[in-house]
C-alpha cells in the first residue's frame, strides 16, 4: 500500500495526503479535511434559545415563590421587634455593676481580641513557630469556682503548612492555668 504524499506550498516540506495542515509550518493543505477536525459547527442559535429559557423559567419561578409585599413586610417587623428586645436585655446586663469576681475574670481576656491573655502565652509557647500564632475565637464558661476556656487558633506546623487548631482550659478565677490542652 503507497501512501500518497503531498508538499506544502509554503515551506516545501512533504505531507500525507490526508492531512489537514502542514507538520513543519501549520499552513492548511487541504480545507476539507480542516473543517472536518477542528472547526466546530456553530450552535449560537441553539445555545441562545438555551440560555433564554432558563433564565425565563428562573423568572417565572422567582415570582411564584417570592413572599408578597405584607407577609415580607410582617415577618420583618417581627424581626426588628425581636432585635430591639435583645437590645434591650443586653442594655440593661450591661448597665448592672459588675462584682469583684466579675472584674476578675473580665480582666483576663483582651478586650481588643477576646483572646485570654495567659492561655495565648502558654499556647505560644507549645508552638514550634510561635510568631505564626493568628486568634480566631475564644469562648469562656463560667462554672464557678473556675473558668473554662476554649481557644481556636491557626499556626504553622513543623512543615510549614498552616493548621487549626483548638485549644482548652482550665483556669482558676484569679487566672492561674491549672490544666492545658492542645488539640
């Protein structure tokens, strides 16, 4: 079987037959065949109409299902009646004077961060790259006679990688850490 060869009209260099474009320069030898491989046919038309009805049945969806103007109007009344009672509440807790125990705990935590400041020095501390030490959140529970602290955080490992982690507490009123963990 003989393959049958042609030679590029642009650069010389010799072809099979059935090629679409020129192996040295790129040139198309044979139209046809170009089409055939690497023009797509054009589905504008299909795509467009595509297009249009999913954006029409979207629509028509969105106002089927979109509440009217007065339960919209009702639910966010009693939304901002709700608000404005937690407003309240929170106004007069924080309008109480707080007792010495109190201060004693609220002295501990950073008032910029929310962070505890002791826990913050011993989690840096157990750290291999302590300056990648980044606070996310702390959450204290009062359980009387201590507190109980949970702080998460993110640092570098010993890979360099940059892990969350969560930290525990136990500590005492006047803010000595009796227990620590890392998890």
């Amino acid at each position: 079987m003989k393959v049958k060869i042609i030679e590029c009209p642009d650069c010389g260099k010799k072809n099979v037959a059935k090629a679409a474009v020129c192996i040295q320069c790129g040139n198309v030898l044979n139209e046809k065949t170009y089409q055939k491989r690497f023009k797509q046919p054009s589905n504008s038309s299909v795509d467009n109409k595509l297009i249009f009805t999913v954006l029409a049945v979207l629509t028509i969806a969105a106002i089927m299902f979109y509440p009217d103007d007065e339960s919209r109007n009702e639910a966010l009344s009693k939304h901002i009646a709700q608000r404005n009672k937690d407003f309240e509440a929170r106004k007069e807790l924080s309008q109480s004077p707080l007792t010495d125990r109190e201060k004693k705990i609220q002295k501990q935590f950073s008032s910029w961060s929310g962070e505890h400041r002791e826990l913050a020095k011993r989690i840096k501390l157990n750290l291999p790259s302590p300056d990648s030490y980044e606070h996310k959140k702390t959450v204290m529970r009062d359980l009387n006679n201590h507190i109980l602290v949970t702080t998460t955080f993110t640092a570098t490992n010993v890979f360099g990688a940059r892990i969350q982690h969560v930290a525990n507490a136990v500590i005492s009123v006047e803010g000595d850490i009796k227990e620590f963990s890392i998890d």
